[in-house]
C-alpha cells in the first residue's frame, strides 16, 4: 500500500496510532485503580497518560491527514 506520508513505502499514521491508543488504555486502567484504591498517585498517572495521548493524537493526525 502506497502512502504519501511513508518511508520506504511503508506509512507513517498507522505506526504512530498505537501509542494514543495504549496510553489511553492505560488511562482508563489508572482511573479503575485509582477509584478502587485510592491512591492519589494512581489519579496524577491517569492524567499524565491522558494528556500524552492527546498529543500522541495530535502527531498521529498530521500523516493521517495526508493520507
């Protein structure tokens, strides 16, 4: 598959979509935690994770868009 966002001839977007996706999975894990446990630390991780996944996004947008 032929990409104009690649590096030989393999695309950019779908190797960069994975680390939203984890980081939102693990997100989500922190929060459960968090709310089961308590543990304040849990809930800055969830957030620190979440805001990494926005950017990740962000940067995964850019080949997307292109493609």
């Amino acid at each position: 598959m032929s990409s104009p966002a690649s590096i030989a001839k393999h695309p950019f977007h779908p190797m960069f979509v994975v680390f939203p996706i984890g980081l939102w999975v693990f997100s989500l894990i922190s929060d459960i935690i968090f709310y089961a446990g308590g543990n304040p630390l849990w809930q800055d991780i969830a957030f620190r994770t979440m805001a990494g996944g926005i950017i990740g996004a962000l940067i995964a947008a850019v080949p997307g868009f292109i493609d």
